[in-house]
C-alpha cells in the first residue's frame, strides 16, 4: 500500500467516574484533534479517532480490531481524563502493532478565570498519563512517547517521523527479497540468518536462478523496450550514441520487474559474479528501478536490499532521495577529510543533484560487456546512512549522522553516480566508530529519515540500534556495546 492509505487509530483513555458530559466533551475534542492532525503536512497519514475507551472490554476489543486490520499501521493513545491503567493490561499484552503515547493536552495553557475543580476534573491528562505510562514500563512494551502541546509543529513532526517508521515496520512485516543468486564469494557481512531475519523481521527471503531471469530477458518484445527507452529520454540525459547496449539494459530492468512483480517481491539482489547468459551487469536497470521504489543490494546483499525498500516507503513523499550506497574510498587530507560514496553502477537517480545522464563504459570487473549506467553527482545536505548487520543471536542497525557536500573535485575519469559527505566530528573519528560498531560496506544513504526514524523502527521491531553522531566518543561505544552485548545475550 502506498503510504497515505494507512491509518493510525488514536484510542483516548477516561472511565464513567466523571458522568456523561465529561465524556461527551472528551470524545467532542478527540474527534477534533484528529480532524485537526489530519489537516497538517506534518502528518503523512490517516488519524482515525476510534473510542474513548472506559472499560477493559472496550480497550480489548479496538486493539483486537486493530490488530486484524491490515490499513491499521499503529495505535496513538491519549489519557484526557484519569484512565486506570489495569484496565488496559489485557488490551496491551495482545497488541501486535506499533505503538505511541501522546503526551498532551487539549488545552495549551492554565486558564487563570475558569480553573476550577470541574475543569481539573475534565482536563487531567497530567495525572491520566502518568498512570498510563506506568502500565506500558511495566509492561516492557515497546513505545514511542511524545510530549508536548499537540498543536505545536515539532510535536506533529515527530509524530508523523514515528507514522513513517511504523509504516516501515508493516511493509517489512510482509517484505519479500528476490536473491538472484547467492553472495560474493567469501564476504562475511553480507551473510545472515534468513529464518531470524524472517522470525524477527518478517522478510522472506528466497533465491531465483539467474537462468530463469535470462529466459524472462529473452521474451520481453521490442515494443517494450521502445516504451521503456522513451522513459529513459524523458527523465535522463543520453550522453552516448550506443542504444543498443541501453536498450540491453532496459530488456533486464523490464525482466526483472516482472520476475519482482509475479511474486509480490519489493527489493532485490545480484552479484557480478553470476552473471551466466548475461551480457551485461544491471546498471541503468537497477537504478531505475530503484527509483520506482524498489530496494537493491549489490554483491548479493539481501539485508540492505530489503532495508533500501523499507526506508524508501517510509520517506513517501519526501525530496530528499534514499539509495543503496557503499563506502567507495576517502580524501584524508589534513583538516579536509571526506567520503566519497559510490558503487559499481547501482546509485539510485533519486538522490542526483542534476539531472543524471546515461554513459557507457567499461566496468573492469565481472567479465561481461561495457554497462550503461546513469552517471551523477549526489545533492548537499544533511543526511544518514544505515547498515543492518548480523552479530550472531541478534540483528544490529547502526545509523551514521553525515553532511554530503557538493564534490571538491570534478573526477572526470569516474564514470559512476557518486555522493561525498563529511562526518562530525571528523571522519577518522567517524571511521573508527563505524568500524568498532561492525557497521557494513553498504548502506542505505537517506537525505528524508533521520536517526529518530530508524531508532523508532529498530524500537519497534525489536532491535539493536546504534546511533553514531558528532557527540559519540570511542571509549564511551566500546563501553555502550559491551554493555549491549551481554544484555542482548540474556534476552
């Protein structure tokens, strides 16, 4: 689905202790506020007021509901009176959807002339939520707590950050990877438990012979390649005069599309060392298809195939641009150090400056023909990069604050898609505690989430999180994730 057509049911707490009026009003406002969330950009969908919930059975029977229905990506909670927390035991120990507690009042502030004890007693979100928190600690439930005047922007931003990842956690629940073939030889990060992935994660995770896919190339019509060529002259620059191997491109990306879409894939994987019956190694393919939304992962890496796909559903409707993306080589020039990312050919146009243009040229690896590729630089901005990694027993995401910057140099002989960042506070400090942390080669590169996205995804899914930023010092991580290690061990 795509990201507006899920729905976040908000669910308000109160009791019949107050009498029919304090609840009228109660669900009066809870009605208007969603109304009102709904009206804001900062919200990227649906806020469904369902009950002002008062009794065990009401509270057990919407999370039921919830939780059988496939639009419903979360459940918002809002205490607006006093709302026993025992109650709500029953409702939360079957809760199988992401979960947020809103913090707030329908009020911004104290009103000096009319407080009196009929209001306190209607406007007791101060003493409501306490209570309601407490029950989730003790719980151990997995929660998104967000406090604040619900009306303020910063409050709606971070509540449409979590609807994000709470919809990443749905299309991961239901995610399927495509493998066509299996790793590069002998990489150990790209290896993983496939059943953990899936008991944990929910992604199904299968391989598809690359024979297959060269029969599925060697029926797709010229008509078709014809339409897809005109996509490509519409969205992209040609800066070669060879069609042909361009057409041969678009002969794999309709290819594998189809071979995606027959069995309800939305991300996959390849590697160039099987390649048997192609002529060429996916290039302009992959990054087109990439940029229709599907997850890719070079060298066989289903892991950041599949959280390509996640992170691209959850940014729906943002400008900035997720793509795969590896960690090419470094300028360590003294006071002037940064990372230039690239890969092979696989960078997703949606993160171009410019518009990308189409070259070919010759790969030096993989023994196959001179690939066309799509050839740009990144854009500036803030951004993260993310890598998902089995440590054995546990899956671990780590998620790096970076700065890409505009190329300090031209690299006229690079004919790839490339974006260069810097990290805070330097990136030999950053390189050290990515490589302590055991983050990976490739990664998801997003200008739209930030780390509070990925931790409230990692949150909800059950996962190490490690957020490595302009603050974090090398003894402090080496103490965090030895500290992790053994708690992560007993779980």
């Amino acid at each position: 689905m795509s990201l507006k057509n899920y729905e976040f049911w908000f669910v308000v707490g109160s009791q019949f202790l107050y009498g029919d009026e304090v609840l009228e009003t109660v669900a009066k406002r809870a009605e208007e506020m969603a109304s009102e969330l709904n009206n804001s950009e900062k919200i990227p969908c649906k806020v469904v007021y369902k009950v002002t919930a008062k009794t065990q059975k009401e509270i057990s029977d919407v999370i039921a509901d919830a939780n059988r229905d496939e639009k419903c990506a979360g459940i918002i909670t809002w205490c607006h009176t006093f709302s026993p927390s025992k109650m709500w035991i029953n409702g939360f120990v079957s809760l199988q959807k992401p979960y947020c507690h809103l913090a707030t009042q329908y009020n911004a502030e104290i009103p000096n002339e009319e407080i009196d004890m009929d209001f306190m007693n209607l406007n007791q979100a101060a003493h409501g939520d306490r209570e309601h928190g407490f029950i989730t600690a003790r719980l151990r439930m997995p929660r998104k707590i967000i406090a604040g005047y619900w009306k303020d922007e910063n409050v709606r931003e971070r509540l449409g950050g979590w609807m994000r990842a709470a919809v990443g956690a749905a299309v991961s629940r239901s995610l399927k990877v495509m493998r066509f073939g299996d790793n590069m030889r002998e990489v150990a990060v790209t290896e993983g438990d496939k059943v953990e992935v899936q008991a944990k994660l929910g992604w199904q995770v299968n391989t598809w012979p690359v024979g297959e896919l060269v029969a599925e190339m060697n029926a797709v019509t010229d008509s078709e390649i014809d339409s897809l060529m005109a996509e490509y002259a519409q969205q992209y620059d040609f800066a070669t005069d060879d069609t042909e191997t361009v057409r041969y491109q678009a002969r794999e990306e309709i290819a594998i599309k189809k071979m995606l879409d027959k069995e309800g894939c939305k991300a996959f994987s390849n590697t160039f060392q099987d390649l048997v019956g192609m002529k060429q190694l996916p290039g302009i393919a992959s990054q087109h298809l990439m940029s229709k939304g599907y997850g890719y992962g070079g060298e066989g890496d289903w892991k950041v195939a599949a959280m390509t796909a996640i992170m691209k559903e959850m940014s729906e409707g943002l400008s900035g641009g997720t793509t795969f993306m590896e960690d090419y080589t470094y300028h360590l020039a003294p006071q002037n150090e940064y990372s230039l990312g690239a890969h092979m050919l696989e960078v997703c146009p949606s993160v171009a400056a410019d518009k990308p243009r189409i070259e070919v040229h010759p790969l030096g690896i993989g023994n196959r023909e001179d690939p066309a590729r799509l050839v740009f630089e990144g854009r500036e901005g803030k951004a993260i990069v993310v890598s998902l990694v089995d440590m054995g027993g546990r899956l671990r995401m780590i998620c790096q604050d970076i700065e890409c910057v505009k190329p300090i140099m031209d690299m006229p002989n690079l004919p790839v898609a490339r974006v260069m960042w810097k990290v805070e506070p330097s990136l030999s400090e950053g390189i050290e505690a990515w490589i302590t942390a055991a983050g990976a080669h490739h990664t998801v590169l997003s200008y739209d989430l930030t780390a509070e996205h990925m931790r409230d995804f990692a949150r909800i899914m059950g996962i190490e999180f490690v957020h490595l930023n302009k603050d974090t010092k090398i003894e402090k991580l080496e103490q965090e994730l030895f500290i992790s290690d053994l708690v992560w061990k007993l779980r």
